[in-house]
C-alpha cells in the first residue's frame, strides 16, 4: 500500500471520524477499562422530564433530609462580594452564598483584551454557578438564605485570604460560611463553622451544587465536550449529556467529584475525600444540576463544629495544574477513546516544552520524535514505493500485453513482485501506526488550554485556525510532492482521485487548530525527505 493510498485512507478516516465524533453516543472506556460517555448535541428546547430515581440506591443520609431544592439562580438584585486573587475574580451573592460570577485573570477573553475570560455567570441564557448550603432545609442555611458580610471587596495580599459569611437562626444556630483563597491556585476551599445554641442535638449535613444552561460550544471540526462529570472512588470516569440529567441514577462514594465541563475550562465540586457522599444529576426550572450530598454531622447542644471543607476548582484544564487537585482530575482534558496514546503524548510535549518554553517548537520536536520512533516502519515503507516506482515501466508493459486478461495480469504482476522481492502490501503497517497517532495528538492539540492564545512566528493563536491560511496550503503542497515521489497508480479514475486529494485535504485543514496543521506540515516535510533519499539510493 502506497502513500497515495495513504492519503485516500486519511481523508476518509477523517471525514467519518468527524461526522462520528459529533453524533456517537455509545459508552467507550479509556486505558484504564474506565467507562466514558461520549457526548451528543444536546437538545436545547423543552428538557426531558424529571425521571424517578431508582430506590434501591443506598442512601448516606440517616434523617432523611430534603435535597429536593429549588435552583432559583441568584441575581444581583442581592448584594454581593468581590474576591480578587492573583487568578480568580468572584462575585459570592449575599443569598446562599453562592459564587454567581467567576473571572479568570490569566485568560483574557480575546489577544490582548483587557476583559477576562468568565466561566461561571449569571448572565441570562448563559447561567453557570456553584452553590452550596446546609440541610434541613428551613432549619440551617441553603442557597437561598440570606447571608451577612463584613467587606464587599477583599484582596489577597499575603498567600492565603479567607472570607466569611455569616447566617443566625431563629433557633439560636449560628454559622460561619468561610471561603479560602491561596495564591497562584484556581481552588476556593469552602466550610463551615456551626454553632449549637438551642436546647437540642443538631444532625445536619452540608451539600454542593453545579447549575448551567445547556450551552453548546462545538462545531464540526472542533467537537468538543459540553456538559457534566462525575469521577468515584473505583477509578470510574463519566461524562453526561445535559439530555441524561433527569435519568442518571444516584451514587454514592468515598471521595470523587463532580465537574462541569466545557472546552479549555470547567468548575468541579470535590468534596473531602476520607467521607462517603451522594451524587445526583436533576434537571429544574429549564436548568441542568449536579448535586453532592455530604455525611451528617451532629453537634451537641452548646458546642461549636468545622464541618468537613469542600474544594472548588474554578479554572483551565492545565494537565500539570489539575492533576495534583484531585484524583481522576486529569480526565476532565478530554482526550477521547484514544486517551491510552494521547495522554503520553500531551506529557511528553509538556516535557519538552518545560526545556524550550516555546509550544510551536515544542510541536516541531514532538513532531521529528515521532517520526524517529516510526523511522524503521516508514522506511520499509518507502522503500517498498522506490522499488515499485522502478517497476513502473515494466508494469504498464504487462498490462499492454495482459490487460484484458486479468487474471493472467495478475498473476503476471506476482510474479515480477516475487522476483524483485517486492511486497506492495509493506506500506501498511506504518499508515494504520499514523492514523491512530494523527488522531490522538489532533485531541492533545485541541483539547490544549495552553496552547490558546499562545503566539508562533507569524500565528497570533495557536489553538485556532491559521488567519492567513499559510500552513493549510503549504500543507497542500507537501502533499502535492509526496504523489510526484510515489509510482502513478495503474488506473486512470484512481489517479484522478489521487490528484484530487491535495485540494481535498487543504480544505479539511483550512478549520484546523494551527498547531495541528504545524505537525503534519513538518510530518509531511520529514517524510518528503526521507522518501527522496530513499529513492536516490535506489533509482539512482
């Protein structure tokens, strides 16, 4: 098999995987034999109807509390208060302390825009907070009770800054919402301190939540994932579809999280990993939520109690950043069904950047590592098309005498291959290598925070299409070259397809990340050297 069929292979593997990627919907599993849930378009109209959860989940809850709340989002009719770190800006709403807005410092919404990117937002159409409270409801603080705040701006000037929220019962319960903040992090701590003023034993339990609209942020050649997560004790990683919200079954386990996912950035809800919590997924008032339901505590009449603290990542998918958050983190960077050769190739490229600082070179080199490792196999390869290449003229006189005999051509054409100890098929095993590595890194690229809005040479962005439409077409070209160095193909109709292809795939390559096109340009251009040294030696 030549490169042209090479080339033929890639443009049909890319348009079914395309075309796949956005509408599969069956369940896969990463290295780890962990089950992932591919997405679909979500279905942006009415939501399904809230399902019945199964009753045979255990419950972790001995008293039987309420978690069926409403998710009325906060508004600003409210008061709120300003945190601003080093990374994050939060706006915490005085009703529920709940963080209705969120800011990341470090990603600008556009190059060189003075605006920031936001993640969570109330915004209408565009709602995406994190809540959490205490129950029972109507006996301690929800989301939706009213708050007291000392300041309504805080910085953090030292490394570490902790906002609190106070609330006081009817019933003489006092409580403490503290927020912590460190420098250089993306994770708010949040506890509570609860004190027993009345004349009974308190059982209480605390609980975090995630609410969203349904928004979908894929395209074709980008399709990414939007939607909900969740990770357990088992080493389970799931992905779910806003459509699935009102019918996945509740859980329980030691530790996890909960996450809402979208491209480059996601909120999660990790609550302390040494207790047993419950996860639900619901759908309320048009809106998409994950819930977390926390061990019950009690506390005596008269004592004061911390209750267990819950981290919340607010940020980028950062794989050096996020993998030292939580277990299982790392999985919201969403590497699809190839996660077994994607994963060591996004660490590998952060290896090497970590020693050239710069993510364009850091693709070059990755880019000349591969082709080494799969040096042997290309050159098989290529040196079965040399030896083909100089059979070219005794094959087109076999099919003038031959060729309305097709089984006698063929028998003909074995011949001359076993006598020439030539295999045609030898070009195979490096293209089904390729396909699999194309695939996996065209997911590292593309799910790559950091590659967003990093300059190289002339590119303004990396992670988004080139502007000038540059290394598509030289892409083209390199492509057009490598079928001038192949044997022509013996049927007419198949080398017009073959001609065709270069325009084809330039196309394809127009709505590439950058970064991507910049490893196959340089893929293309090492091969387009290796080929020609091999038929130089062999042809002379």
């Amino acid at each position: 098999m030549d490169n042209q069929k090479f080339f033929l292979i890639i443009a049909i593997f890319l348009s079914v995987f395309l075309l796949w990627d956005k509408w599969e919907i069956t369940h896969t599993t990463d290295a780890n034999g962990n089950v992932i849930s591919q997405t679909k378009v979500a279905d942006f109209g009415t939501p399904t109807p809230i399902q019945p959860k199964n009753q045979d989940v255990p419950s972790i809850t001995s008293n039987k509390v309420d978690t069926n709340l409403p998710i009325t989002p906060a508004v600003k009719q409210h008061p709120f208060t300003t945190v601003s770190t080093d990374l994050l800006t939060v706006q915490i709403n005085h009703k529920g302390g709940t963080i209705q807005n969120a800011f990341l410092n470090a990603y600008p919404v556009e190059i060189d825009s003075t605006n920031k990117f936001q993640l969570l937002s109330d915004k209408a159409g565009e709602l995406f907070q994190a809540q959490s409270g205490l129950l029972p409801q109507g006996q301690m603080p929800t989301h939706h009770s009213i708050f007291s705040s000392d300041n309504t701006d805080y910085q953090l000037s030292g490394e570490t800054l902790t906002v609190p929220f106070k609330w006081k019962g009817d019933n003489g319960i006092e409580v403490v919402k503290n927020f912590h903040f460190k420098r250089d992090s993306y994770v708010v701590t949040v506890d509570y301190i609860v004190t027993n003023n009345s004349n009974n034993e308190l059982t209480l339990t605390s609980y975090t939540q995630l609410v969203r609209n349904a928004l979908d942020q894929s395209n074709m050649m980008m399709p990414t994932f939007t939607g909900g997560a969740r990770y357990d004790d088992q080493d389970v990683y799931e992905k779910i579809e806003f459509d699935d919200f009102s019918t996945e079954p509740k859980t329980t386990s030691k530790g996890g999280w909960i996450a809402m996912i979208q491209h480059y950035f996601f909120a999660a809800w990790i609550p302390d990993s040494n207790n047993i919590h419950s996860y639900s997924s619901s759908v309320r008032n048009g809106n998409y939520l994950l819930t977390t339901v926390n061990p019950n505590v009690s506390i005596a009449p008269g004592a004061t109690a911390t209750l267990p603290s819950n981290n919340l990542y607010i940020g980028p998918k950062e794989q050096a950043r996020i993998d030292s958050v939580a277990p299982g983190l790392d999985k919201t960077v969403d590497y699809g069904v190839l996660f077994i050769i994607a994963k060591p190739l996004s660490e590998l490229l952060n290896w090497i950047y970590s020693f050239v600082q710069s993510w364009g070179y850091a693709i070059i080199i990755l880019t000349i590592l591969i082709k080494l490792a799969f040096y042997k196999l290309s050159e098989k390869s290529y040196r079965s098309m040399a030896g083909m290449r100089k059979l070219s003229p005794r094959l087109a006189k076999l099919k003038e005498t031959y060729g309305d005999d097709k089984q006698k051509m063929g028998q003909k054409t074995m011949e001359l291959y076993k006598k020439e100890k030539i295999n045609p098929a030898s070009g195979c095993l490096p293209i089904l290598v390729q396909i699999p590595v194309f695939i996996s890194l065209y997911w590292v690229l593309l799910e790559m925070v950091e590659l967003r809005q990093t300059p190289f040479w002339y590119l303004t962005d990396l992670s988004a299409q080139d502007p000038y439409y540059v290394l598509p077409i030289i892409m083209g070209v390199s492509m057009f070259v490598q079928q001038k160095l192949n044997p022509p193909p013996p049927d007419p109709m198949q080398a017009k397809i073959m001609m065709s292809l270069p325009f084809v795939f330039t196309i394809f390559f127009l709505w590439f990340p950058s970064g991507l096109v910049l490893y196959w340009v340089v893929n293309n251009i090492l091969s387009i050297t290796q080929q020609w040294v091999i038929n130089k030696r062999i042809n002379g």
